[in-house]
C-alpha cells in the first residue's frame, strides 16, 4: 500500500493555485492529527527555495515540499536519502566568507582531493581569477568558490550543471 504522503499528490508539482490549496489543507489537517510529521531537511534539492521536509510516521517514508509560488509549481516528491547531508555544505554552511575563511576552507578542499573524495576544476575566461569549481562524486554536488577580492567577499555557492554536460561544464578545466 502506498504512503498517506504519496497518496496526497500523485504529482510532482502544482498546477494551480487551487490545487495547492486543497493539498495545503490536506497537509496541515494530516500534521494536526500527528499522523505525519515534519522532520529537519537535510539534502536540499534546491538552495535558492525553501523546502520542508514531511515524514509518514507510519510507513516512514519522508517527502520534499517546496510551496509554489506560481509561475513556479513548487515541488513534491519522495526523498530519496533523509539522511544523506550536503557534503560542502558541512564544509562551509554560509555563502560568502572573508579572506581568512577563505583560507581555511580552500585548505580543508585541498585536503579532500588530496584522499580523494573531491574533485577540481579550475575556471577559465573568468573575471575572478582562482575561480574554481569542486565536484563530490558521493553526492553528486558542485559548487564554486570564488576568491575574496580587495573589499569584495568571496562566495561558496551550488552549481547546478546542465543534463548531459560534464559537472566542471565549458568554461572550466579539470585538475
């Protein structure tokens, strides 16, 4: 028998405010009545939308909810690894550092390669020189760390590359 989370909508995303509405009331009386529960995310699917994490506290089966906020559809759908966390993310929580976090973070990736557990792509035709990008295999995650530059911040962010092209994309080398 399927999840009372699976069984609330059979589909991916939203397609209208109403349908969103209907699921969203749904949801909340399932939550109130404790026989689903939220739990803490782990893995976002996306960093640049919110998301909560709802657990079936029978069949435990956990869902990724991100509300829609139309045009976009939002997201729903069943999570894979609940406790599988962002291996950068662990590294450096935060999107911009200074010099001296910059440092420290840029030797704990030097440190990763070195045991193999990350890979490096250094960016070319950038106008951020030391640009590069890192790729864990183990949770398929790239993100790019640009250097602090006089007054200007560094930024440690997530990539999302495009299907079917190589995780250091076209304007980067590997190495």
């Amino acid at each position: 028998m399927a999840s009372i989370l699976q069984r609330l909508h059979r589909r991916k995303h939203f397609e209208s405010g109403e349908e969103w509405e209907a699921f969203d009331g749904k949801l909340k009386e399932l939550l109130q009545k404790g026989i689903v529960e939220t739990v803490p995310v782990g893995m976002v699917s996306d960093e640049n939308n919110s998301e909560v994490w709802i657990r079936d506290r029978q069949k435990g089966d956990v869902w990724r909810l991100v509300a829609p906020d139309f045009p976009g559809r939002g997201l729903w759908e069943k999570v894979k690894d609940p406790g599988r966390r962002s291996f950068f993310r662990e590294l450096w929580p935060h999107d911009t550092l200074d010099q001296e976090q910059y440092r420290l973070l840029r030797a704990t990736l030097d440190e990763a390669m070195a045991r193999g557990e990350v890979e490096r792509a250094m960016k070319i035709e950038t106008l951020s020189p030391g640009a590069a990008l890192f790729h864990h295999p183990a949770t398929e995650e790239v993100f790019e760390l640009l250097p602090p530059q006089g007054e200007r911040q560094g930024c440690w962010q997530k990539m999302y590359p495009r299907e079917g092209m190589p995780w250091y994309g076209t304007n980067a080398k590997p190495g």
